[in-house]
C-alpha cells in the first residue's frame, strides 16, 4: 500500500517539515564535531538532511515504514552525490 501516491514528490509524507527548520534547531542548539543526532520519527529524511547541511557528524534515524525510509535513503544518496553541470 503506497500512503503517499497522491501526494507531491516534494512531500510525500503527511507530517513533514522544511529542511530549513530542522537546521535552525540544530545551529540554536548548538553544533561540534562530536555531536550525535537522533531522530525517532526519520519519516523522509529532512532531519537527516539538515545534520548534513550543518556537518553533524553522527545521525541517527528511527523509521518503521519501509517506503519513508526508501524516500530518506534515495534523499541522503542524491545529496551526496556530485550535482551534474
């Protein structure tokens, strides 16, 4: 069963929050190399996206739906790989 199929593929889970926001949080909070990030509810990944964004060391993520974590996962590699000019 896909949940999302109708929704945007910008927003493909039903909770979600700009990446933007979850940056913010991570630069208030403050931020350092030895720091470990934890997300029980990963969903699509933006947290996730925003440690990186922050070059948070460690993240770690808790997703019980395979198909979010699919979205998270194809999210993180994509930012990960070199953009193509």
């Amino acid at each position: 069963m896909r949940r999302f199929m109708s929704r945007d593929k910008e927003r493909p889970h039903p909770a979600t929050f700009p990446v933007r926001l979850a940056e913010m949080c991570l630069r208030i909070h403050g931020r350092n190399s030895e720091l470990t990030v934890l997300d029980p509810f990963l969903g699509i990944g933006n947290a996730a996206m925003a440690a990186r964004a922050c070059g948070v060391k460690e993240f770690i993520g808790i997703e019980i739906d395979e198909q979010y974590l699919g979205v998270a996962r194809e999210r993180l590699a994509a930012s990960a790989s070199p953009s193509r000019s």
